[in-house]
C-alpha cells in the first residue's frame, strides 16, 4: 500500500463549498480519505458533496462560521461526536478585502483577521483534543505567498496571512510531543472568487506570469500532491513548515527583476 495512500483517515476541510477549498478536499477524497467539509451554510456544499461521491469518495458537510465562537464550538462538538477523532485538518476558510490603506476601516481589518487567523486557531483548538488522546493528527494551515513578503494593496491579508505561518510554527511546538505535525501551505496566484476581478485583467496576468519562473498562473490540480503529503505517513517528519506551491514566484531572482515598486 502507498504510504501516501490515506484510507481509513478522516479529513475536515473547512471553507470547502466553492475555490481551493473543494479542490483540496477532492484531492483527499481520491487519496482515500473521508471528508468533512464546511461552509457558513452547509447547503452550499452541495456540489463540493456530489463531485467527491463522483470519483468514489464519501463525504458530508456541516455548517461552519470561522467568525462565530458559538458556531467553531458547534462544529467541534459534532464533529467529535461524530468521527470520535479527526486526521487531518485543513484550515482552508478565508477571506479578503481589497482597499488601500488609508480607505481600510476597523471591520475591514477584523473581517480578515479574524476569519484568516482566528478562526483557524480556534478550529483547531476545537479538534485537537481527540488528536492529542490518540497521539496522532495532521494539521494544514493554508497561508499564502504573502506569508513571506508584502504587498501594500492587501495589508490585513498581508498581516493575516503571516500570522498563520507563525501560528503554524507555534502550534508545531507545542502539538508535536502528541504526534501531531503542523504546517503551513501556502499556494501562490490561483484563479478562485477572491482573486476573479484580478484574472479579468489581461494586462494584470501578463504582468504576473512574466514574474513567474514557470511562466504560467497555478491551477487547481497543482495544489493535490502538496495536500496530499502533508496529509500522509510521508510527511511524519516535517512539522512547522511552509510549502509554497507558487511556480517559483517567491524566489529572490523573480522579486527582484520586479520593475514595478
């Protein structure tokens, strides 16, 4: 059997209705994993839900607000009723607003930090009880290229998306005597509902791709196998990692032949 094989694991990926989310949890789903899934709504995943019985797989959806503590506990307790212990968390809801500077306002800046941030947090505070009894668990924090360089347009993005590398590092420490790893996946231009108005911009995506070393945006199906490892036996011995899976755009050489400020 392949050690990335990951039959008989539960998986929860949250914010998984639309975007990145419901392609990670499909990946998982073709690894063998169970899925739980999330949305603010639980109806929404409903296609997320048909596509995963589609390649074979199973799963079911609940109801999740990231912001909510009300809701985060909710979803815990059901969740650990229910599966008695989770495998694989992947901290994938998010949020962004676009605004300069000067015009960001207060529930701007919370919005973001606190579904990026927050909410994964405690997610993950949520479930990790089992994990910790069972000596066992994978949790993947979904970051961003902005977890390693700034970009002004986007500063609570920016701040939150740091924030989760850090965490992510943090919670390494301290879950990694119980067997459980913690790492950070951080995907770089992808086409999703956040990032559409951008994508419509021909001019825009030029100008991306030629900082990409692989000259083209990602797809998808790039983020599967990154997924998948930090989720398997393979990955036992990483913890407190960042995985950038961006086409190289973060190197040092793509930054600096930026010329644009």
């Amino acid at each position: 059997m392949s050690s990335f094989d990951l039959s008989g694991r539960t998986a929860v990926v949250t914010g998984a209705s639309r975007g990145l989310g419901s392609f990670m949890s499909k990946a998982l789903a073709r690894a063998g994993a169970s899925l739980i899934i999330s949305a603010r709504d639980a109806r929404d995943c409903a296609e997320t839900i048909a596509e995963i019985y589609s390649i074979g797989g199973t799963a079911r959806a609940y109801s999740l607000d990231v912001r909510s503590e009300s809701s985060v506990r909710a979803f815990g307790q059901a969740v650990n009723e229910d599966v008695k212990a989770v495998d694989i968390l992947v901290n994938n809801a998010g949020c962004n607003v676009r605004k300069p500077f000067l015009d960001t306002s207060w529930d701007d800046w919370n919005t973001v930090l606190e579904t990026n941030l927050r909410g994964a947090f405690f997610v993950t505070q949520a479930l990790a009880q089992p994990m910790i009894e069972r000596g066992y668990g994978r949790v993947i924090n979904i970051g961003s290229m902005t977890s390693v360089f700034g970009f002004g347009a986007i500063v609570p993005y920016v701040a939150s998306r740091g924030g989760v590398l850090q965490m992510s590092r943090a919670l390494a420490d301290t879950l990694g005597s119980h067997g459980i790893t913690v790492n950070c996946l951080a995907p770089g231009w992808f086409r999703t509902g956040q990032t559409e108005v951008l994508f419509q911009d021909a001019e825009w995506r030029d100008y991306i791709v030629d900082r990409i070393p692989l000259k083209r945006l990602g797809k998808p199906t790039d983020l599967d196998g990154a997924v998948v490892f930090l989720s398997s036996e393979e990955s036992s011995y990483v913890t407190g990692q960042i995985l950038l899976v961006d086409g190289g755009m973060t190197t040092g050489a793509a930054r600096a032949a930026d010329p644009k400020p």
